[in-house]
C-alpha cells in the first residue's frame, strides 16, 4: 500500500520575495555551504541545467545525521517565484519513504518583505505512519536555513540586489 501525507508551513520575512528566491533556490548550491558548512558541504548539479528535469546531490558534513539528499527539479518559476522539487535518494527516505516532494512559495508580504510556504508530500512504503514530531523537526531544520538566509541578506544589502529587476521582469 503506497500513501500520500502533505504537510505545509509558512513563515514571513523581511526580504523581498525576488531576493530570497535567488538565495535559496537559484543560487543555493553557492550560499547554503557558505553560510551552513558546519551541516552542508556542497552542492552539486549531477545531471541538467539546474532547470527542470535536473537532479542536484545535498553533501553534508561529517557528524550530521545524513550523509546526502538527491533531489530532482520538476519546475522552476522564475517568474511566480516557485519552485517544485523531489527529494528522490537519501538517508532521509530510508526504507519508509518513496519519496518526498516539495513546493516553495515566495510571496509578497504585508511589510515589503515575503510570505515563504512550504508544501511537501510523502510518498510513503508501506503501511505506516509518519511522526508529527520527524515533520516538525524537518521543518524547523528548513525554518533555520531560512533565518540564517534572511540574516545574511539583511546585513549584506547588495547581494542578489542587482539581479532584482531582471528576475522580476524576465
């Protein structure tokens, strides 16, 4: 028996929606190891463009809880700001997940800042039940990046500032 569970979250930030989007979506494989290496190590593309259809490979470092995530993009909006992705090989699945997929949302909020939601969907092997504490704690890892991103941004102004207008009108 193959099941579906979907969990959603959502924070705000400060950030314009355009400007976290290039941080955390299309030029993560540069940030994230460079703001996070103590927890990843690189970020590789294995197979693509870095568009649809391409897999990028998560390296974390040694003493963390995983050694690596794979994970497919399915659709990359530069436009709208989103993109979907599936967590398709890792520790993360083990032998209860077939996978796991994922949609990331970055909207304009209330301040000038951004609205940032999460959906993700897990495939499940089997007939079990997935823990409202695993998810919580998968989300709070993620909620982490994010404020550490944000940080980031706010004390560095001009970084992906320039990109601005070309990712919102292209």
């Amino acid at each position: 028996m193959m099941d579906a569970s979907g969990y959603t979250q959502e924070f705000t930030c400060s950030i314009a929606p355009a400007r976290m989007f290039k941080a955390l979506i299309l030029d993560s494989n540069n940030l994230i190891p460079y703001l996070l290496p103590q927890f990843v190590t690189s970020v590789d593309l294995i197979q693509g463009d870095g568009g649809a259809g391409s897999i990028e490979q998560v390296n974390f470092a040694e003493g963390t809880d995983i050694n690596y995530v794979k994970h497919r993009i399915d659709e990359l909006d530069r436009v709208n700001l989103v993109c979907k992705y599936t967590m398709i090989e890792g520790d993360p699945l083990g032998d209860k997940l077939e996978s796991i997929a994922y949609e990331v949302r970055f909207e304009v909020g209330s301040d000038g800042g951004c609205n940032c939601k999460t959906t993700s969907n897990y495939k499940k092997l089997g007939d079990f039940t997935i823990k409202e504490e695993e998810i919580r704690a998968g989300q709070d890892k993620a909620r982490g990046i994010y404020k550490v991103v944000e940080a980031y941004l706010l004390q560095n102004p001009h970084v992906y500032a320039e990109l601005l207008y070309f990712y919102l009108c292209h």
